[in-house]
C-alpha cells in the first residue's frame, strides 16, 4: 500500500507565499518523477511544476518565475515553494507520484488534495 500525504495549504493574502509537502510511505521500490497538479472548477487537473528523480523540472508558463519545486529523495518527498502568489493561483492542488512497488510494475498515485486560496 501506497499513500501520498500532503500539507501545507492555507489561506494567504495576494503577493504571499505558502510552502506545500507532499511525503509517500508504503511499499515503495523506487519513485520517478514527483509532480503537482491543480483542478479549477468544471476542469481537469492541470500540470503546476514536476520534478524527476535527478532534478529536472517543468513548470506551467502561469508559475515560471514564482514557483520552485523541490525534492528530497531520503524522506520521500517533494515540496513546492509558492511565491508571489496571485488570486488565479486559488485550486486544489493535488501531489502526483510514479512509483514503482517492490517486483512490481510503474504506477501513478495521488495525494488527496490541498485547498491553495489566494484572496485579500
């Protein structure tokens, strides 16, 4: 079994900053990329940052310049640092990861959500 917990998510004021983690425990062989995800109303999720399991990283056009995503592979966890936060940054922000099980194959699993709200 496989769980994804994040923390982190809150109530900041336009021009804050909140810090999400993300940490998976469980049976666990190793862990790929490591990602966050958002889901606006009425829409599917939507790529925010991810990050592989050497570093490399994307970002969404909307973050680039305002968000960093991180990871730190000895605890199994990834964090996204959220500066300079706007109100169209309001959404559920969801942690991905794809991991791989002891004998087993490469498989995506999901954190349960974090409310991000942005608002003065």
């Amino acid at each position: 079994q496989v769980q994804l917990v994040e923390s982190g998510g809150g109530l900041v004021q336009p021009g804050g900053s909140l810090r999400l983690s993300c940490a998976a425990s469980g049976s666990i062989f190793s862990i790929y990329t490591m990602g966050w995800y958002l889901r606006a109303p009425g829409k599917q999720r939507e790529l925010v940052a991810a990050i592989s399991s050497g570093g490399m990283t994307n970002y969404a056009d909307s973050v680039k310049g305002r968000f960093t995503i991180s990871r730190d592979n000895a605890k199994n966890t990834v964090y996204l640092q959220m500066n300079s936060l706007k109100a169209e940054d309001t959404a559920v922000y969801y942690c991905k990861a794809e991991i791989r099980p002891p004998g087993g194959y490469i498989d995506d699993y999901w954190g349960q959500g974090t409310q991000v709200t942005v608002s003065s």
